[in-house]
C-alpha cells in the first residue's frame, strides 16, 4: 500500500517533459541574452514595485472569485463569498506548480459539485475564466487597432501585426456569432442556442451584464497593473498604452500548456514583445520574471491551504 502511495506521489512523464521543456526554453533564453546580467537586474529589484505587483494580483484573485461566485450564481449554483475566495486561492496555487495554468481550475470545479453537480460546477468555472480571457483579449485587439490607426503609435513588425490581425479576426467574428444568436431566425439557431444557453445566461444576460464589464475591466486592469509594477521593480517602464498592448499576449502564452504555469514561454514572448516598445532583451526578460515572480507570492494563501491539508 506504502509503494502504491508513494508511486501516485511520483511525478508522471508529461509533467517531467514539461520541466524539461521549461528549463529548455530558458537555456536558450540565457543563451541569447545575458544571464548574469538578468540576475543582477533581479536582484537590485525594488522591494516597493515588486510589492505593489503582489498586492494587485492578490486583489485580481479576490475580484475573479467575486466573478466567479456571480457566473454561478446565474447557473443556480450558489457560493459563499469566504468560501470562493478561498476556493480560487486554493486553484490558483495549483496553477503555479502544474501544466497548463488550468489544473487547478478543473480541480475547483470538482471540490465545487457537491451541491450544484458537476456540469453546472464546470460550467461555472470555464464561463468565469472565458469571460477574463475575453476581457484580456478586447484590451489588447482594441489597442493593437488604434495604435496602428493612429499616427505615432506602436511600430508593430509585419509578423506580429500579422498575427494579431489574424487572432483580432477570429476573436471579433466568435463575439459578433454570439451576439448573431439573438437576430437569427428561431429554425436556425435553436441547436446553437441551447448549446451556448448556459453561457447567455452566465455572462450575458441583462441581469448581470453590468458586473460581468465591471468586474472583467477590473480584473484586466488588476493583471495589466501587477505586470506593469513588477516591470518598473527592475527600472522598466510601461506607458498605459503598451501595457495594454503588448503585456496580454505576455500572459495568454501561459496559457500553452508545455511549460510549468508558463514559466519559459511568458519569458521568451516577453523578449519577443516588449524590444517594439524599445525595452532590450534582457530588461524584457528580467521584467517577466519578476512578475512570475510576484505572482508565487500571491498565491502563498493558496499554498499554506495546501500544505494545511497534508
């Protein structure tokens, strides 16, 4: 029995091939740029900056369960506020020390069943994360199109621009079909209507609408800040304009589930991004790292309700 345990303790092959993956990434990170010199930058850090990070995703994390609660609620499912708040500490933990960013949200879902089932748990979950990721993606295709209608603002290279145009398509056509759902004729869109009715109601409805814009533009606003403190904590700095331009593509690479929580590929984007706005390698490097960094520190509620549970 002791040998059956400590097996399902042992770590599984895709979880090894995603640290491999990560320090890969990072071994070419440090061959391209300075190492010593990203070290250096990390360690003269202000305390002050990289504080004020913290205490801006502590708060992104208090809004998103506060959204959470409210995604569900429309779903009939109904969640303390203590209760959410330490139930998303508890998934953001998770999401820090497991692929993808996403394990400890499916984990939420199903500690959350119990008294809603778990369709309606996950449902509540993935529409409550849908609804940040939509936000985060209308701040950077909004940006990305005035900076580059308007004279003077960001040189975006032919590659980048290209691929954000492509993404901002997408995006732009999945929001106008669901919006679409409400003209279509009732023969038409009632397969499609029932399949997307759990999310109208969840996000969309007129009833909740309102703190659903409130608490995404909040939250959006919280996650663009902490990457903006945490950059200044190693003398980078952001205007409003490149923050909300450039650092959500920062964080939608953690979300590619071959790193730990994205540890490696916000690091590589970051070198990739942030040199348009005229931040070196380097400084771009050492700024993700931080804000990875202030990000570890944000969820040690969640991990001191992990390790209370052993």
């Amino acid at each position: 029995m002791r040998l059956a345990a400590t097996a399902s303790k042992m770590p599984t092959p895709g979880f090894v091939v995603r640290i491999a993956i990560t320090l890969a990434i990072f071994a070419v990170l440090l061959q391209a740029v300075s190492g010593l010199q990203i070290l250096e930058v990390i360690a003269n850090a202000s305390f002050f900056w990289l504080a004020a990070a913290v205490a801006a995703l502590i708060v992104q994390t208090v809004l998103s369960a506060l959204r959470w609660r409210i995604t569900a609620a429309q779903l009939g499912q109904h969640l303390p506020l203590d209760y959410a708040i330490k139930e998303y500490f508890l998934s953001q933990a998770f999401n820090q020390a497991l692929p993808g960013a996403v394990v400890g949200d499916a984990a939420r879902a199903v500690r959350a069943s119990h008294d809603a089932g778990l369709l309606v748990a996950s449902q509540a979950v993935f529409f409550e994360r849908f609804a940040g990721q939509m936000g985060m993606f209308l701040t950077m295709a909004i940006s990305f199109i005035l900076t580059s209608m308007v004279a003077g603002g960001i040189e975006w290279p032919h590659s980048v621009s290209t691929t954000l145009m492509t993404v901002t398509a997408i995006g732009a056509l999945g929001i106008m079909g669901i919006v679409w759902l409400e003209t279509m004729p009732a023969d038409w869109s009632n397969t499609m209507r029932q399949w997307m009715k759990p999310l109208l109601i969840a996000v969309f409805a007129k009833k909740v609408l309102p703190a659903q814009i409130l608490l995404g533009a909040a939250i959006t606003f919280c996650n663009l800040a902490a990457f903006a403190f945490a950059a200044r904590a190693v003398g980078v700095e952001l205007n409003p304009v490149e923050i909300a331009a450039l650092v959500p593509a920062l964080l939608f690479a953690m979300l590619i589930p071959v790193t730990i929580s994205g540890w490696g590929m916000r690091e590589g984007v970051a070198a990739l991004i942030l040199p348009i706005a005229g931040i070196g390698a380097t400084d771009a490097v050492a700024a993700s790292v931080m804000f990875g960094l202030a990000m570890l520190v944000s969820v040690m509620p969640g991990a001191m309700m992990v390790l209370g549970r052993r």
